[in-house]
C-alpha cells in the first residue's frame, strides 16, 4: 500500500486542482453568459484566421517589438514546456520517471535542451519585464487604477513564472539519471557542477521537492488564473475570434431603435401589426454589466491590463480622466461582484442598489472619448473598450437624457434643422454664391 | 469666379430624365462651416474640370446622425438615416462620394442595414481613382518639393483602413510627405470626433487638438493636410494658438490639388 503513496497523493493533488478549475471555469461561463446575445456566428473561416494571425501568431503584440519579443518568448516558452507537463503528469500517475526517455531515444534529450533553453529564456525575459515594471517604471504601468491588486497581480505571475522555471531546471540538475545520461542538460549541467559533493541522498531529495513543488506550483498557477489578469493565456483566443469583424467605424444599429423608428415614420405599421407583438420595452444602452453583451464581458476577462490602450488614448494622453483599460478593468470588477451575489442568493441576482454607472464608470469618462478607435486599433487580442463607451452613452442619453447641455443643443439642432448647428436646412446650397 | 462652379442638384437631373455619375455629399460642414465651403468648392472646381456630371442634394440633404449617434441617440440617428436613405433611394443613387469622412462612414457602414446599399467614396479615393483611370491628370505645379506633413483622419483611417489614397495624391502632387510619429493606424486623433466637436472637451491638463498640432508642426514642414473638415478646423485652431498661421496652412488635399493645377 505505502508503495503507492506517492500515486495516491498525485492523483489527489491533480483532481483537486482540476476540480477547482473546472468549478472556476464554469463559474467565468455563467458570469460572460449575464451578457446579452450577440450574432457571432457568422464568417467561421475569417474568425478562425484572426484567432490564428493574432493570438496562435501573436501578430498584433509584435506591433511593439520590445515588449513584443520578449512576450513571444514567454509564450512559446509556455506552450513547449507544457509538452513536458504531459510527462510529469504520466510520470506522477504511473510512478515512473522521465517516462518519454523510453520511447524517444536520442530525441528526448533534444526535447528537454529546448524545455531547458526556453526556460532560461522565459526566466531572462521575464526579469525584463520585472525591471520595466518596477524599475524603469514604465508609464502605461501605472495611473489610474494601477495600484493595489493590479499592481500586485502583475509581479506575482512574473514570480510565478520564474520560480517554475527555476524548479524546472533545478529538478534536471539535481536528477543523477539525468546528468549521467548527459543528454539534453544543456543547462542544467552547469547548475548541477554546484551540487558536486551533494550525496546521493540529498540529491535525490532535492529533485523530488523540485518535482513535487513544479507540479504543485503549476496547478495553483492554473487556479490562480481566474483571479488575475492572467486569464489572458486562455481567453485571448475565444475573443480574437469573436471579436467584431466589420470596419472599426460601424457602430452597431439597435434594433429596438430600428423598430420604433419604423413605427414613427410610419404609423400604418402599428395596425398592420398581428397582435402577437408582446415584448416588453426594451432598455436603452448599458448602465449595468447584465445589458453589455457577452462579447464585451469576454472582452474584459481577456484584458491583461498592459496600457496599450490607455497609452494611445488622446483623452488620456491629455490628462483626462477616461482610460479605455479601466473601462475594461471596472467591467470585469463589476461582473464577478454580480457572479457572487448571484453565488450568495442561491443563483439569483438580489439587486445591490449599485451599477456599473456611477459606481465605477464616471459620466466624466464616458463623455471625453472621441470615439477615434486608437484603444481599438491598439489592443494586442482585439478588445473594444470603445463599444462599451458608446453603450453607456446610449444609456445616458435615451433612458437619462442627460447629455452635456451643449450636446442637447446639437442634437436638437439636428432634429430641427438637419444639422448639429443652427442653420436652415433650406439654405444648404448657400455654399456655391 | 465663383459663379464659375457648374452644380446641379439630383432634382434638376431628375426632372431632365438624367442620372449624374456621381453624387456629392456635402455633409453639414460643407455646406455651413466657412472654412469647409472652401474645401466644397475646391473639390467642385476639380470635378468641373474635368466635366465629370455629378450631383448635389441640396436643401434635401440633411446629417448622416453620425454626432447624435456617437454621442448616444440612436433614435434621432436612425430617424435621419431612414430619411436620408428614402431621399437617396427615391432618386436610385448609386455611388456617393464625400469629402467629411464622418459623412463617408456612417454612410458607407451604418446605412446599409437600415436599407441604404450604395458605393460610398471619400473624395481622396475618388479623385485617386480619376488619377488611375487617366480622367484626372495632377501635377506639381507651384507646390513642387515642398514639405508637407499628412494628418490621417480617424474615420478614413483606422475606422476604414484607407492610408493611401490620400498619400497617393500627395505623392502626384510632387510634395515631400514628412510623416508624423503617430501617423496612419497610429494616427492621434484631432480631438473632434464623436460629438467632441460640439462640446468643450472634459477636465484635462491639455487640449486634443493642441497635442496633435504640436505634433505637426515638429515635423517642420510649410503644410499641414488633412482630409477632413472637421481636422481641419481642430488643427487650424491649434495652429493659431501656437501663433503660427503665417508660416503653416492647414489644408485639404482637394485645395492642394486645386492651388497646383491653377483651376
């Protein structure tokens, strides 16, 4: 029985993990599903192309070719070494060791000197981005909601990541096998010259722990996913393919509006009606999360609140308050406190007498964008901070009808005269005396 | 000179059985705001020049909604897009051609779920075409070799993709384009759109349009070009309050062209 202590206690840490995962992951299903529907169906052979250019390729975060580059190698680093988490995990399961050795001859050695490099990479890079983050202080990095768990989150993934790096390489080093097999330590080699002299015994030890805490580490990691802005790492490829298709500068047509607009103009609609027209009235714009679509809450999971946007914004370029990231922030904020009200009251949401209006999004911030789509054009995996602004405007406008004063004048410049300002329509072809 | 312009509206075409090639949307600016008039005719001279037959809406053109609808009202939007559409589609128009890009897209994108299908062209694609059709010949003329810096309008840019039309014709023009760092898709905004235009802008330690022409005139050329009538107003404002109005002029590309050619 005790020989298979280590088996059992794998097992139970792996289920424990995955279970906790799942639940985490239903639970981000339920909350994007508050949203509304949203026709994104269409066009299967382009969306796949996008998710393919943009996140499998990263072709959009190249666009900054510092930060790009090093993001590149952290994920190829990511995605190849967690070719050798399948051999872990066997290897846990089974009770063997370095099982793939086995089976792949002179190949395996190949494999793990890319897993070794790329770690070391990974762990390069990342001390890269540590030092722009907490050194150079690089400015997107910081401003408007930029501290506390942001700020926190951001340094512990860059932790994360080079403590399983460095357990990685250590467990390599301090495996004897390994060593003596002198095939595919490329690096590790070089630390294992600082464990001459170490017994066998204590060796052995260290490689266990190393193994143990690397496997340990990557399941809290994949935890901690849903906590933190991390959640990029799987969510960047659902919103690259959902993401909106058409030219930047198409603002969706409502069709609740389309419908009571018909019936004004005219009104011979309303009695050619059939009678089963029971819908209730629909609400106008968004003032909560719930009246977002689910688009727009995928969109502010998958927000790894890097500042592309917030930097290219010229509201916030010239001291304003908007800030496309923590429009994106404050949506994700917003919806998981719904989530755990609707966790706390048995599944249904008990109103909490706060919105995303007002209690995170400011009017102030939602009337100083100049909808020029900078944020849009910028966002490394196609988020759209801007649709969210012009839904909470809508909002504003047709259920508060509280624009800006000078705004109302425009408005009933145009309904009066056909134009923003106070001109007569008539003299439209004044222009040519 | 003036009355040298040769326009007709799609009613006077209608009424002699005609159809135009195309349509020109004036767009509110066009036909109000003083500067944009100039930018109006310039393109008017252009389209003279070479006979083409096009045509105006006049009194039955009102806005395309794009302000009210970036600002939120989506009902007064679509009351004048449907108009709008029902004035275009009683007179079968075909391909519209404007020099506002906010006209240009929402037009172009916004219309045709509403039942508004036509070719939309901002004026720089337009007249580039002409070029590469051989309909329109552009030459250097006066501007020869001088410097010239592009401002790319959002909403021909990143909204629509278009860069190169209106560098194309630059380029004709025989001008040394300098580019801005923030150029084509990572154009700065203005600081005029969606609505912006219209209102004083929020609590801030800057003006939009002051960032931008900073931004210009560090490029230190003698011109500022833009295909849009309402950065051109936003730049031109900027480049007075930096009191440089007499060494830089703030132009659309259709007053270059009409300058070079001498029409």
């Amino acid at each position: 029985m005790s020989e298979y202590l280590p088996n059992i206690i794998f097992v139970s840490i792996l289920f424990f993990g995955l279970y906790f995962f799942v639940r985490n992951l239903n639970r981000l299903y339920r909350n994007i599903n508050l949203g509304k529907e949203i026709n994104t169906r269409d066009n299967k052979k382009q969306r796949l192309l996008n998710m393919c250019k943009i996140a499998l390729g990263q072709g959009k975060i190249i666009k900054r070719p510092v930060s790009g580059i090093l993001h590149v190698i952290v994920y190829i680093g990511f995605i190849v070494i967690n070719i050798e988490l399948l051999e872990i995990v066997l290897d846990g399961l089974l009770g063997t060791h370095r099982l793939f050795s086995n089976y792949l001859g002179s190949l395996y050695g190949y494999l793990i000197a890319t897993f070794e490099l790329l770690a070391v990479l990974v762990i390069i890079s990342v001390s890269i981005f540590w030092i722009r983050r907490n050194v150079i202080k690089i400015k997107r990095f910081f401003g408007d909601n930029m501290k506390g768990w942001p700020k926190n989150d951001a340094n512990f993934i860059l932790y994360f990541e080079v403590i399983l790096m460095t357990l990685f390489i250590t467990m390599n080093a301090a495996d004897l096998r390994f060593q003596e097999m002198n095939s595919g330590n490329l690096i590790s080699s070089y630390v294992a010259d600082f464990f001459k002299g170490y017994s066998n015994d204590s060796l052995h030890i260290i490689e266990r722990v190393c193994w143990w805490a690397h496997i340990i580490g990557i399941l809290i990691f994949m935890n901690y996913l849903y906590f933190s802005k991390h959640l990029h790492i799987l969510l960047a490829f659902p919103n690259t393919y959902f993401a909106k298709l058409n030219n930047l500068g198409e603002i969706n047509n409502l069709n609740s509006v389309t419908k009571e607009v018909k019936l004004m103009m005219d009104p011979d609609m309303a009695f050619s009606n059939d009678g089963t027209d029971s819908e209730e009235i629909e609400k106008f714009g968004a003032s909560d999360v719930m009246d977002l679509n689910k688009l727009q809450l995928l969109n502010s999971y998958s927000c790894t609140e890097c500042g592309r946007c917030t930097s290219v914004c010229p509201a916030n370029i010239t001291g304003k308050k908007l800030s496309p990231r923590k429009i994106m922030m404050d949506t994700r904020d917003r919806i998981e406190e719904v989530g755990k009200n609707i966790d706390m009251n048995k599944d249904v949401f008990v109103p909490d007498g706060k919105s995303l209006l007002n209690d995170y999004i400011s009017k102030e911030e939602l009337w100083a964008c100049t909808s020029c789509n900078a944020c849009v054009e910028e966002c490394p995996i196609s988020i759209d901070p801007l649709s969210i602004i012009l839904d909470m405007r809508r909002y504003l406008v047709m259920e508060e009808s509280s624009a800006p004063l000078e705004l109302n004048n425009m408005m009933s410049n145009i309904e009066n005269n056909g134009a923003p300002w106070p001109y007569n329509q008539m003299d439209r072809l004044n222009w040519k005396e | 000179m003036e009355n040298n312009l040769h326009i007709k509206t799609m009613s006077e075409y209608a009424a002699e059985g005609k159809e135009p090639e195309i349509l020109f949307w004036v767009g509110c600016a066009g036909s109000f705001d003083d500067r944009a008039k100039k930018i109006t005719k310039a393109f008017v001279k252009i389209l003279n020049s070479i006979n083409l037959e096009f045509a105006v809406l006049g009194t039955e053109e009102s806005c395309t909604g794009d302000p009210a609808k970036r600002s939120g009202n989506e009902f007064l939007f679509q009351m004048q897009a449907m108009s709008n559409i029902e004035v275009l589609n009683s007179y079968s128009v075909k391909t519209i051609v404007t020099t506002c890009p906010h006209c240009f897209n929402t037009i172009k994108n916004e219309y045709p779920s509403l039942g508004g299908e036509y070719k939309v062209l901002h004026h720089t694609q337009f007249l580039n075409n002409l070029l590469k059709d051989g309909r329109l010949k552009i030459e250097g003329g006066e501007y020869k070799g001088k410097k010239i810096t592009y401002h790319d309008p959002c909403y021909l840019g990143r909204a629509n993709n278009e860069y190169q039309a209106p560098r194309e014709l630059i380029q004709k023009l025989e001008l040394e384009l300098i580019e801005m760092k923030r150029c084509k898709s990572k154009g700065l905004c203005c600081g005029a759109g969606g609505a912006q235009m219209f209102k004083d802008a929020e609590k801030g330690n800057k003006e939009i349009n002051i960032e931008r022409t900073e931004e210009a005139l560090n490029t230190k050329t003698s011109i500022i070009a833009a295909g849009c009538p309402f950065c051109n107003t936003m730049i031109s404002d900027g480049v007075k309050a930096k009191e440089k109005e007499n060494d830089v002029k703030v132009l659309d590309i259709v007053e270059l062209i009409v300058t070079a050619q001498d029409l």
